[in-house]
C-alpha cells in the first residue's frame, strides 16, 4: 500500500511548489529567492553524489544537463515565481503550467507527424473549454494592473517546461539523474544571477517564514520528491506519475484554498475538473487488443 501510495504523495509535494512561492516570495524577489534555492541545490546534490555514488556528465552529457536545467530549472521556474509575484493565484498558475502535456502533445504531433487519437482531440477540446470557464471565473488576484504580464510569463513557463522536458528526453537518455541535476542547477543559477543583479535590490527578509519556504523547496521539492522519483524509476512505478499528473492543478488550487484562502466560484471548479480530465484523456496509454496484449506479455517475459 506505501509503495502505491508514492506517486500521489510525489504529485501532492510537486503540487505544494506553487504554494511555497507563494508563500516565500513576499520576503524576497522572484530571482534572488530563486538564485538562493539553486545554491542550496547545488549543495544539496553535491551531497547526494556521495550518498548514491553517483557522478557528474561530462562532455556533450554536461552541455545538454545544462541546457535541460536552463529551460525546466531556469525559464520554468521563473516564469512561474514572477506570475505569482506579479498577483497571479498560486491555483491558475499551476492550472495554466500544467497544460504542459497537452502543448507537448500538439507539438509532438506538428513536429514529428505523429498520429493523434481521437481521445486525445477530445480532450484538447476539453481542455480549452476548462481554460475559459477558469478565466471567466471570479478567481481573486493577490493585487491588480499586472494580470497580462503575469500571463505572459505564466505562457513562458509553460513554453520552458514543455521544451524542457522534450529536450531532456532526446539529448538526456543515460545521464546520472543526480549528477545531472547539479549542471541543472549551475546552470539555473547562472541565469537567476544576473537577473537578480541587474533588475532586483536582492534583499532578502530572513524571517521564519522565508525560512520554511526555502527549506521546503529544496529540501523536501528538489531532495525528497527527487528521491521519490528516482525510487519510482528504478521500480517501474514512474509511468504512474504521469497518470496522476493531471490531478496537480485541482490539488494546487485545494490547498491554495486551505492555506491563502484563495477563493473561485462555480466556473473555476467545473474547468479546474474539465482540465484534469483532458490531461487525463491526453496523456492515457490507449489499451491493447486481446491479441497485441498477449504478444507484448510473451515479449516482455
């Protein structure tokens, strides 16, 4: 039952990054607390290293772990801090974020001519009409007058995931994750520092609650949910993350709810429903015949 139980709790903590953002960054602006937590990163997966004798890439391995980090580590996670420190809720950010299955499959298919299903056209269809009924809804803003920046760069987090992942699919297969993530991370870092220099006062108010939303992030975001991850890996159970993923925008806006009392009406619920179920819809395997089932099991025993 615990080891059933590891990717829901994986995609409850992912679901909680939004939340610490949020949480942090009234102490500190978007690139210095993130210039701040890649450090800790660094540190933290340096250590990791010995603990799992992993080993840093080298070579073409480094230049592609870092160009991964610059688009998940660096654009994501950027993207996404300044959207909610521009006012964006910590719930729609994460909603608009997580339509990266969806925007990966669209280019999936214009790039690499891939066929689609025709579930998976139903649910980009669902997946619009959830994003609209989210955006007519009455969703409380932090503040007012910076809604349309805080999309754009909500969009280029999402472009940064997107990409980001796809990149690291096709340049990353075979790299140590762990050993990987530190060039992530350098690599991050190295863009957050002079963004922070050139366009923040980087000062930082060390009070307890920056505290705990730099300690949450990246001893429990970037240690135990990593660890998890590569747990599930090594185990066969990552392909159930990707089926629960979809359940990451509605458990972001819940706990919002509990925590900021982040409030949406009636419309914000049915799309937040209608954007689980077309992510859901998107990224499903489709099941085999009888026959096709049979032969793969004989081919994989």
């Amino acid at each position: 039952m615990a080891v059933r139980m590891i990717p829901f709790i994986f995609v409850i903590l992912w679901s909680s990054g939004f939340i610490g953002a949020r949480f942090g960054l009234p102490y500190a602006e978007p690139a210095t607390f993130l210039l701040i937590r890649m450090v800790a990163n660094i540190v933290l997966f340096i250590l990791l290293m010995f603990v799992l004798r992993a080993h840093l890439p080298r070579g073409k391995a480094l230049f592609h772990s870092m160009m991964s980090g610059l688009l998940i580590h660096g654009f994501y996670l950027g993207g996404t801090y300044e959207a909610i420190s521009l006012g964006m809720p910590a719930g729609l950010c994460s909603l608009l974020v997580g339509l990266q299955p969806i925007l990966t499959a669209v280019i999936i298919v214009m790039v690499w001519n891939e066929k689609t299903r025709l579930s998976q056209w139903i649910g980009l269809l669902i997946g619009f009409i959830g994003i609209g009924l989210v955006l007519q809804g009455n969703m409380e803003w932090q503040q007012e007058g910076s809604r349309k920046a805080a999309y754009i760069f909500a969009a280029f987090a999402l472009l940064g995931i997107t990409l980001g992942t796809l990149y690291q699919k096709k340049f990353c297969q075979g790299v140590d994750m762990v050993g990987g993530a530190v060039w992530q991370y350098i690599a991050a870092a190295m863009l957050f520092l002079p963004v922070a220099l050139t366009t923040e006062t980087m000062v930082v108010d060390w009070t307890p609650e920056f505290i705990f939303a730099m300690v949450w992030a990246v001893v429990v975001l970037s240690g135990i949910a990593i660890l998890l991850l590569l747990y599930m890996v090594d185990n066969g159970e990552a392909s159930k993350v990707a089926t629960t993923f979809y359940l990451v925008p509605p458990m972001t806006a819940f706990q919002a709810w509990l925590v900021f009392d982040e409030s949406f009406d009636g419309y914000g619920v049915i799309g937040f429903v209608l954007a689980a179920i077309a992510v859901y819809l998107v990224t499903r395997k489709p099941k085999l015949p009888a026959g096709d089932a049979q032969v793969a099991v004989r081919t994989q025993s």
